[in-house]
C-alpha cells in the first residue's frame, strides 16, 4: 500500500523522544493538549515497527504486542486511537495491528511515544487519510501526547497550543515540529537503575501534580523561559546550555512532584547515585548533564566523543544495570510493503 492510497495495510516505524523541555501536565485531557511547551530529541535506538491490516467483516480489532495479544489499557487505548482514525476516515472496517517493540522487555523506558507515532502514521495509510507531518503530529498526541514529537528526528518543540478559542481551535494549533540545531554531536547515555513498571502512571502523575502540588504553577511558568533559552541554546550549538537547561527543567518538574498531595516520587537511591556521578563527571571537566522522566531511570546528555566515558562512569557508579548510548534519530515514517 502506498501513502494514503487507502489499500488497507500500511507498516510504519518510528523511535522514542526524550524531552529536555518537559512535557508535564495536561489542560484537556481528552484531547491531550498540555499546558506547556516541550522539546526532545528524538533517538536513534528502539525502534517500534507497526503494521495496520484493515479487516473487513471483522468485528472486533486484533492487537498483538511482540507477538503475543495486547491486553488492559494497552488494549483499550490502541482500540480508541484506532476509533478516533476510523471516525476521520469515515470507514468504519476493525483492524489487525501487530506491534513490535525492540525497548529490550522490563528496561523501564516509556515506549507509548514510538508506539503511537508509528501507530498513527501506519493506520492513517492503512486508512487512507492523506495527512501532512503536522496533521499526523496531532493524532499521534491524541494517542499520548510524547507521541506527537515522534514523528520527527533529531529535535522536535511540540506547541501547547492556543487556550482561549474553541476546542478546535486548540486541537488544530497543538502539533510538534521540528528544531533548528547546529551542530551539537549530542549522545544520551541511558541508565536502566530500575526495570520494574512505575509505581504511579505518567496520566495519574500528571493530574495529581497539576492538582495539588504548590510548585506545579511556578515551573510551568519557569519552563517556558526555559524553552526560550534551549532554542537559542541549541541555535548556536552549545551543548552545556543545552545540558544545564535541561537538567534544572527536568528537576523542576520532579520537585512538582514531590509537593503533590500525596507525593509522586519517581526517583529511587540508584537515581540520586546516577546523578551524583554526572557532577563528579562535570566537576572532573566532562560536559555530562542528567534528565528524568516519569521513572528512575537517568538520562544524561553529553558530548558523542564522550559517551563512552560518561557511560563508563555511570555503570561503576550502579554496577550491574544496563547503560545505553543514543544519538539524533530520524522520524516517524512509512516503510514500503
Ligand atoms: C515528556 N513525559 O515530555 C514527559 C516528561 C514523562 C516526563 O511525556 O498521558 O506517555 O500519554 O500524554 O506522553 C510521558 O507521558 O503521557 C511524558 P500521556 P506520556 O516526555
């Protein structure tokens, strides 16, 4: 099947992102529109490969994940993604979608961002709804709002779009694209301190934090001076702006967190180890600077001619657990069948 051409069965791949603007809090969330800005780098390791069968006469859709069925809110959220393309194409045939995730099992990284951008590019195909990048940007968010800067490589700001106006308004205006950089040579060295799943869901964690926690209106104001001061940053290529902006984002959006009312505290000792060894890197005059998402896993941005070092002092820092290294990947595209 070709691009849009509407003969049923499309494949599509796409990578996940890692934000250094933070995605964190959403102002709507049936249409997943955030309440702030964000940016990634999207990477060049783990990909996601989806393939959407049309199948007509079927009365259920058929979901497989690595092989074997998809089950729970996996299920339920693949299911109403696909409702969402089936309403926009007027064809209402279920589907057989099979999913292959390479996030080795259990490493404790979110694959929801590569799963529904590869999702949204293969079943618009498979569809045929003909969408440009940025309309296929705005039905990945719908699918997990990460997802909408996958579609992109290298790095991607996703707009939170306008808030006064109608629903439409701001669904047309929330969509990611892609980032003027100059050369960086960026790595992202990923340290696996915990592969069991999260204790609170990214959703939940969000709602929460936006809900009660005292800190949350504060960052979310910080963070978009922050987005002002990473596009400059990554504009003239420099690499500890890029670093250091990303690094107090970050832990800013965990210390909302920890002021949510429960507390929702995603860092674990092996976390707080990891990061210690990124200053003791920085004081030793390597640009290493760390990032965490809604887990306790470490990212840490630094120079590729670095990486191997900066992952080097990582694991004996946390012996025994896994440690990646990532670079700039591409977006989310089509394969040929
Ligand atoms: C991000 N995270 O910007 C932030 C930083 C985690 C921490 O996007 O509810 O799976 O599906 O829109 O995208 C993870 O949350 O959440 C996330 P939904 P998503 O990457």
């Amino acid at each position: 099947a070709g691009r849009g051409s509407g003969a049923g069965t499309a494949t599509a791949v796409a990578h996940p992102n890692i934000a250094l603007v933070k995605y964190w809090g959403k102002r709507d969330e049936r249409l997943f529109l955030p309440r702030t800005d964000s940016l990634s780098m999207t990477l060049d390791i783990f990909p996601t490969t989806t393939r959407v069968r049309l199948a007509p006469g079927a009365e259920h859709d058929t979901l497989t994940f690595n092989g074997a069925p998809a089950t729970g809110e996996a299920r339920r959220r693949i299911a109403a993604f696909l409702d969402l393309v089936r309403e926009r194409a007027a064809l209402g045939h279920r589907a057989v979608v099979d999913t292959v995730n390479t996030v080795p099992t259990g490493a404790g990284l979110a694959s929801s961002a590569s799963g529904f951008a590869a999702l949204a590019v293969a079943a618009a195909a498979a569809y045929g709804l003909a969408l440009d990048a940025t309309a296929l940007s705005r039905l990945a968010r719908r699918g997990s709002g990460s997802a909408s800067r996958s579609l992109f490589g290298d790095f991607a700001v996703w707009h939170a779009g306008v808030s006064a106006g109608t629903a439409e308004q701001a669904d047309l205006s929330s969509y990611a694209e892609p980032v003027h950089a100059a050369p960086l040579d960026p790595a992202l060295v990923i340290a696996v301190v915990d592969a069991g799943p999260k204790a609170v869901s990214s959703r939940e964690a969000m709602r929460r934090t936006v809900g009660t926690s005292p800190l949350y209106e504060p960052w979310a104001h910080s963070s978009g001076a922050d987005l002002a001061d990473m596009r400059a940053a990554l504009g003239r290529g420099d690499l500890e702006a890029v670093g250091e902006i990303a690094e107090r984002n970050a832990l800013g959006m965990h210390a909302t967190m920890l002021a949510a009312r429960p507390a929702v505290r995603y860092m674990s000792p092996a976390s707080l180890t990891v990061l210690d060894s990124v200053l003791q890197l920085r004081r030793e005059g390597t640009a290493a600077y760390a990032t965490m998402d809604a887990g306790p896993n470490v990212k840490v941005l630094c120079r590729r001619a670095d990486a191997q070092r900066v992952a080097a002092a990582v694991r004996s820092a946390v012996p025994g657990r896994a440690v990646h290294i990532a670079g700039p990947g591409p977006g989310a595209r089509l394969l040929s069948e």
